[in-house]
C-alpha cells in the first residue's frame, strides 16, 4: 500500500508559469515597438500583390519568382541575427556578473572595516555610510546622471555636490574610501587588513571600468547596417516569391472592375507579415542588449535594487555592528590562552604576522 505523500507548504510548492500568460504578454516584450514596422512591411506586400495583378490581368505579366531560393536566404538571414542576439546577451550577462562582483566586494569592504577597522564609531559609520553610497554613484554614472539624492541622503549635500561636480563620480567615492582606509592604518589597522580592504577597493574600480568598457563600446554598427539591409531585401522580395503560392480565386465569381479578386491580396501580406514579425523582434532584441544600463531598454538591468540590496547589507552589518560594541564584555588577558598572552607581551600593535 502506497503511504500517503506529504502535503507541501507554501514555502517548497513548485512555482506555476503560464505559458498563454507569457505568450501574450506585452510588459517587457518588443513586441510595440516592432508592429509598426511589421504592418508597413505588410502593406508594402499588399501594394505589390496589387501590382502582380494588375499586370497578370492588362498584360498578361507573370511577376512571380520560385520559392525555393527564399529558404535559404531565409535560413542564412535567421542564423545571423541568432548570433547578432547572442553576442548581445553575452554583454548583458557580462554586466550582469560585473555588478554580482560590486555588490559582494561592497559586503567585503564593509565587513573589513568594521572588524579590523580602529574603535572609532564616527570613523566606522562614515566608513559605511560612503562604501553605501559607491554603488548608487557608479549607477548613476553609467546612466549620465548627475542628480544624486540616494547620495545626499546618505553623505549629506556637501559631499554630494562634491562629487557631482567631478567629471568621473565614482573616482572621487573611491579616493574618500581610500583616504579613510589610510587613516585606519595610521590607527591600528593592521598592514594585512589594510591591504585587504585596499585590493577590494580597487576590485570595486575594476567592475567599474567593466562596466564602462560595455556602455562605451557598442557592437559594430557596419555588422548591424548589413544585417538590417539583409532583412528589407528579403522582406520586400518575398512577396514575388509567396505570388505563385496563392494564385487562385478568393471569392469565385466575384470581380472589382473585372478583376477577379486574388487570394494574393489577402495571404500574400499575412505571410509576409508572419514573417517580418520574428526576424524584426530577433533584431530589435538584439539592440536591446547592447546597453544593459540604459532604462529606457526594455532588458535593463536592475540597477536600482540591487543598490538598495547594497545598502540594506552594509548598514545592517553597521547596526549589528554597534549593538555588538554595547554589548560586548572587555576582554581580559586571563581570558586568553597563556601562549597568546606572552607573544602579545612581546610584540608590539603595529606587527604585522604573515604566515
């Protein structure tokens, strides 16, 4: 007998995606922004259906071509743009990595100072106050932005009309951190935790110059141009190739001026329409990706929380850290081992232990 299975909780039920509901979906979806082009490429089909017509009837013209070249033009054509959205991606998930590196490193910055840091509560906060700020100043950077008023409730509006005025904002956050890590040393910071706290200061630079390489430096606009012309020259010479595949009556023994109505008129832009749809929106996302930082992109990365996950980490890290120096009974000599009591006895504050 099979024993009953458990019922799962809220917490461990698989999560339901609807296929019809992601389908239709239009928040976030190219799709608005590539139908125009898709219905001026449909008329443009409808205009030539007319033409092919017109000139069967009057002048017995056949304006049709065969289908099969098309195939594999349309083949070729999908598998560029397929590459030209991956590369596209390629920098939006490089990004992406880059700002997972800001925000842990920020984490690590943060946890340096307040552990090996000197017992100076101003200089702890201040500290942590401008290791929250850094990621709001490179976003806003990245974005072109000046107004800062994360920073200024942060700082306060002297230091941020400070940094604003820089031409490079991040560098004027990144030498205040390396300012106050130096002033640490001069306090009892140890050299090692100094060197520490410094390589990840100067990782959080590196990100930064990440980043900025991706925004200053966009695809190659000549690949883009002649994949774009690849697409209005297969698109507007479908319609020649789709005229034999619908060269019947729509409505038999129906005429306008003589002219019997073609099914061409009607399923010759449809196809043409189906068709320019995917190649449109596969193009559009490739330029999407391109910029990852840029809002008005729909695939943007989320800059402005993962700041407030920055944030919320490094100044919770702060409180805890000042509950824990209300709280915490002074430590004793007799509390340690007789060892480590006799080699700090012969030591002084400033040595420095590799091992």
């Amino acid at each position: 007998m099979d024993e009953p299975q458990p019922e799962l909780t809220p917490e461990v039920r698989p999560l339901r995606y609807s296929f019809w509901t992601g389908a239709m979906m239009l928040q976030g979806s190219v799709t608005p922004r590539v139908l125009p082009n898709v219905l001026k490429f449909g008329l443009v089909a409808e205009a030539i259906a007319i033409v092919a017509l017109a000139t069967q009837h009057f002048w017995n013209i056949n304006l049709s071509v065969p289908v099969g070249p098309f195939s594999a033009a349309g083949a070729v054509l999908g598998l560029l743009l397929v590459l030209r959205t991956n590369a596209g991606y390629d920098r939006w998930w490089e990004a992406r990595k880059l700002w997972g590196g800001i925000v842990n490193q920020s984490r690590n910055l943060a946890v340096a100072a307040l552990n090996y840091g000197p017992d100076d509560a101003n200089w702890r906060k201040r500290f942590v106050l401008w290791t929250a700020a850094f990621p709001h100043v490179i976003r806003r950077s990245l974005r072109e932005e000046r107004e800062l008023p994360e920073v200024s409730r942060l700082l306060g509006p002297a230091d941020t009309a400070r940094i604003a005025k820089a031409e490079h904002m991040p560098g004027v956050v990144s030498g205040e951190l390396s300012r106050m890590l130096h002033h640490a040393a001069d306090h009892g910071m140890s050299h090692m935790a100094f060197f520490q706290a410094e390589q990840q200061r100067g990782q959080l630079i590196d990100y930064l110059g990440g980043c900025e390489r991706i925004r200053n430096t966009p695809l190659a606009r000549s690949s883009a141009i002649q994949v774009r012309r690849f697409i209005l020259m297969f698109l507007v010479s479908l319609p020649f190739a789709l005229l034999g595949q619908f060269d019947y009556e729509l409505f038999a023994g129906t005429t306008i001026l003589g002219v019997a109505i073609s099914a061409r008129l009607l399923f010759v832009p449809l196809f043409v329409m189906l068709m320019a749809y995917p190649l449109l929106s596969l193009d559009r996302i490739g330029m999407e990706l391109q910029n990852p930082f840029d809002t008005r992109r729909l695939d943007h990365l989320p800059l402005d929380n993962l700041c407030r996950t920055i944030e919320r980490n490094v100044m919770e890290l702060l409180r805890e850290d000042t509950v824990a120096g209300q709280h915490a009974p002074e430590l004793q000599s007799t509390d340690l081992p007789s060892d480590v009591v006799k080699a700090l006895a012969g030591s002084s504050p400033t040595d420095t232990y590799i091992s």
